[in-house]
C-alpha cells in the first residue's frame, strides 16, 4: 500500500517557488552582442600568455583599424604570461582601470585549471578570481566581453608535453582530461557572463573543429605546437571568432554599375564617394574613395584566415558591373590589372578583399605590418615590465624588502611609460596609413 504523503502546504510552497522563478525570468539581463567601439573609446585585452603573445589582439586591432580609419581608438594589451585570474586581480587597479576602457574583453583559465583533472578546490579560487574581477569591471562601467578557454592540444601534448609539466603523473592527467576541463571552465565563465549580462566568446570549439578538420587531411596538422599556445593561425582563428560572435560589420563595402538605357553608366555606393564617372561602349572608367579599407593579416596567419573564411564573412569587398556586353574584361586600379573576368562575373560580382594585387589590399597589409611592429617593439616589451613585476609580488619582494621593491618600481614606472609612449608613436602612424584613398577603377573588353 503507497502512503498518501499530499499535503495542501507542500503545494503552496511549490507553488509558491514555481512563481518566484518564473518572476526572476523577467529579471535576466540582455547580455552584450557586440562591441562597439567609437571615436575616443578604449578597448583593453585583459588574459594570460595568450593574451601575452600580442596576435589575436593585433588581429582584431587591425579590424578596427582599417574599418572604421576615422574612429581614434585605443588598444590596451594587458596579458601577462603565466597569469591566473589572482594574479589578474593583482594587478587590475594600475594595468586596467587607469585607461578608463569602455570595453574589456576577458580570457583567462588556461593556467587557472592547473594542468590537471578538474579539481574543485582549484576550480573554486577560478571561480572566486573571475566573480572578482567581473565585480571590478562593473564598477568601472566597463562593458566586458568574457572569452572562453581555448583549446588545450592533447595530441601533442601526447608527444610533447609543455616544458613546465615534469611529474608524469600530471602530464598523463593533463594530456587525456585538460581539453575537457577547459570546457567544463569555458561552460562557466559562458554561464556566469550571461547571466551578469555581459558578452560571451568561445574559442574552444571553433579551435577544436577547425584542428579536426585540418586533422582529417593531416593526422598531424597543429595550430598549437607546444598543446598550449596558439600559432598565428590559431590566433587568426580566435580574431575572426572574437568579431564575428560580436556581431561585428562583415563589410567593407560595394560598388555597383549600371549601364543607362541611353548610354553612359550609373555607380554608386553606400561605402564610398564615386565620382569621375566617364566610358561608353565596352569601357568605365571612375574614381572611388572607400571609407574603409579590407581587414588584411600578415602572411604567417593566412592559414587561419583562409580556413575560416574571413575575407569573405568579415572583410567583403564588392565590385558589381552590369550591363556589358558579352566577353572578358580587364581590370584595373590604379593603372594596375587585377584581374580578368567574364561579363558574367561582374555582372554577378566580383570580391576583391583578398586580391593582392589591389592598391588598397597593399595599404591594408602595410597597416598590418606596422601594426605588427608596434606590437613587436613596443607591446610585447610592456607587457614582459609587467611580468617582471608578477616576479616580484610573487617573491613578496613588497614585503620582504619594500626599499628594494620602491627602487625596482621607480625602474618600472619609467620604462612602461617610455613603452607607452613609443606605443602611441606608432599608433600616429598606423591611423595615418589607414586612410582611404580615391583609387581609379577601369573596366575595358579584351580584344580576341
């Protein structure tokens, strides 16, 4: 015989809480979809040693760069290798607040896992670091963009276990469980930033499928040699994921002709100023000046921009021509052929984003280019001052001997100063070598 155990309380109190999580559904915040960075505003890239390696966010700061070129924005790199979210917090009030960031984007937890099977212990000081730190950027008013872990490379850890592992006991446990953990860490920082209503970016997937898919051509395809650290093209990979979950602008922009049905041509843009229009027949000629120029990432992340089709999703650049008559055309820019295409092609449209040998992808690629010496120069050694310092509060020289730390400091101060300095130096450069110019587009028929 079943027990009666009904009881008209237990069905108010159920009620009762059934009505309180519907009422707290009403309260969930939207979370953040995009990063909108205007003229004035600064962007801070707050991580660990992939942070460190100044790639993706290069990357992404290239993007900016050359899409919105009469935008001023600035770019705070502070990734500090070997960081944890402790050590993040450590260091918060004098290598994150000060730049007053409207946006700062978040990835740690690499080194926050341990290398190990999950441990709760050590997930918990995770947890506390990043619930911490998240409290911080609030009160900054800042809009944060946390980003996921990324991918953990067991197969070659397998091979090659990073340098820092020497027991084998946890070099077995990292390379059959890191990955795996990593995910359990990104699901939580997802988990938390949506409901703190902040915005979310996940590399661990988009990493493991495109090393999968490599991986079924090549067994021994990496885009993290050392199971830890991505190569360019794993950053170019995290670039593309960064804007592309931000919901940023995949658009450079169009131009389209149409021929008059009493001759002569119409071109027009919503990206640009078309002026000097002039041809008749199977010829046009114009003048364009874009307001943007294509997002262009050095040679050694090409993989990584290919696999991911960025040129395509995030840098289009459209040509379109109707009208002409059937055959093939040439074009050219500048006085530079292009390319070759069919009256078919342009009438569909031609992209021209990843052409190199336009004038504007070679003014993009030299913004990437000095933008990748700024970050050579003058990036990567402020951010090696702040590990420096990561050296000393960790040896507790503040404590020990505070008039040795006050005289490392002074030293400090004065080079990041001088860092940030030529930093801006280069930024000078950078925006000046970004911007548009009227570049004059020929279209003419090949004779037979």
């Amino acid at each position: 015989m079943i027990k009666n155990t009904y009881r008209p309380k237990t069905l108010l109190m159920g009620l009762i809480a059934c009505a309180t999580v519907l009422a707290s559904a009403a309260d969930f915040k939207k979370p953040v979809t995009s990063i909108d960075l205007q003229d004035g505003d600064t962007l801070v890239f707050l991580g660990d040693s992939i942070t460190h390696q100044c790639l993706y966010t290069q990357y992404v700061e290239n993007y900016f760069y050359t899409r919105y070129p009469a935008r001023r924005i600035l770019f705070h790199n502070a990734g500090v290798s070997g960081d944890t979210a402790a050590d993040a917090l450590d260091r918060f009030a004098e290598d994150v607040a000060p730049f007053k960031p409207e946006y700062i984007t978040v990835l740690l937890g690499m080194n926050d896992g341990s290398y190990q099977h999950f441990n709760h212990e050590i997930f918990s000081r995770y947890e506390t670091g990043m619930t911490t730190l998240a409290g911080r950027m609030d009160a900054l008013e800042a809009t944060t963009v946390f980003m996921g872990p990324t991918m953990y490379d067991a197969r070659v850890a397998s091979v090659k276990p990073p340098r820092w592992l020497k027991d084998q006991e946890q070099i077995a446990k990292a390379t059959r469980y890191y990955n795996a953990v990593l995910a359990f860490y990104g699901t939580w920082v997802r988990d938390t930033a949506l409901a703190r209503g902040a915005g979310y970016v996940d590399f661990l997937g988009p990493l493991n499928y495109h090393t999968t898919q490599q991986r079924l051509e090549n067994p021994e395809f990496t885009m993290i040699a050392d199971a830890v650290h991505p190569e360019p093209d794993g950053h170019a990979v995290m670039a593309f994921e960064l804007l592309k979950q931000m919901n940023a602008d995949g658009s450079v922009g169009g131009v389209t002709a149409s021929r008059k049905s009493k001759g002569g041509w119409r071109v027009v843009s919503r990206d640009g100023e078309v002026t000097e229009v002039s041809g008749e027949g199977d010829t046009l000629r114009f003048s364009f000046k874009a307001d943007a120029l294509p997002w262009v990432l050095p040679a050694d992340a090409r993989l990584g921009y290919e696999i991911t089709k960025s040129g395509h999703k995030m840098s289009n650049e459209r040509l379109t021509v109707r009208g002409l008559k059937p055959g093939k055309y040439s074009l050219k820019i500048d006085g530079i052929e292009v390319g070759q295409y069919t009256q078919a092609q342009l009438g569909s449209k031609v992209e021209l984003q990843g052409n190199e040998k336009t004038p504007q992808y070679q003014q993009a690629l030299a913004v990437a280019m000095l933008n990748k010496e700024r970050n050579e120069k003058a990036v990567k050694p402020l951010r090696k001052q702040w590990q420096n310092r990561k050296g000393k509060r960790r040896q507790k020289l503040h404590e020990k001997d505070p008039e040795a730390y006050a005289k490392f400091y002074t030293a400090f101060e004065t080079e990041v100063a001088r860092l940030l300095q030529k930093k801006a130096e280069y930024e000078e450069r950078i925006y000046a070598q970004a911007q548009p110019k009227a570049r004059i587009y020929e279209i003419s028929l090949l004779k037979e």
